[in-house]
C-alpha cells in the first residue's frame, strides 16, 4: 500500500510541476516548436520535388469505318467492321439500326496495327 501511495504522490507531484510552469519556460517550449516547424516546412520545399506535367490532351478522335480503312493502307472496311466486332478496337456506336454508325478509336487502332493490342 505504501508503494501505490509514492506513485500517486509522484503523479501529483508532476502534475504540479505542469500547471506551475512559468512563462519562460512556456515560451521556450513553444519557440522550439516553431523553430522544428519551420525547418521542417523549409525541408520539405527543397527535398520534394516539383513536378510540371506537360498538358495533356483529352481529345479522343474517332474515325468512321471508311476513315478507319483509309487511315491504314490495305485495310477494309470490312476487316474494320470485324476488329470491332471482336473487341480488338475500341469503338461506339452511335445511332440505332442500319443507319446507326459505328465510330472507332483513332488512337487503338493505330496502336493495334502497332503491335500493341488493347
């Protein structure tokens, strides 16, 4: 019992010592956070690296499948109709019916005729 007696009077005795603490001794504490912020914040400037992405553009071009089968020598515009058809183009049909039109990825189908599959 004795001992939960001395640890208690240290706690108090801390806590004493926390909310008698003077001014200057305040001040110092704070002066020396600010002085960690402030070389912290001036590190981060200087050691992280400021990246400029270049613009980029977000315009998508589509061709229609007889611009598509123009684009590229020797292709027709069946052979377009086919890649679409098996996903190996991407494309969007606009429209319904016979008369709708199906517009292709002017970027994939360059990329497919690449090498580069999609």
């Amino acid at each position: 019992m004795l001992k939960m007696f001395k640890v208690h009077n240290i706690k108090t005795v801390e806590r004493e010592r926390f909310i008698t603490m003077n001014t200057t001794e305040k001040k110092a504490i704070v002066d020396n956070i600010l002085e960690l912020l402030i070389k912290l914040t001036e590190d981060e400037e200087y050691s992280v690296p400021q990246t400029v992405k270049a613009p980029t553009s977000n315009k998508v071009e589509m061709l229609t499948i007889k611009e598509s089968a123009e684009l590229i020598s020797g292709l027709s515009e069946h052979t377009v109709r086919q890649l679409v058809r098996q996903g190996k183009v991407k494309s969007v049909r606009t429209g319904a019916g016979r008369n709708g039109k199906i517009l292709v990825n002017k970027a994939d189908l360059v990329e497919y005729f690449n090498g580069k599959e999609v």
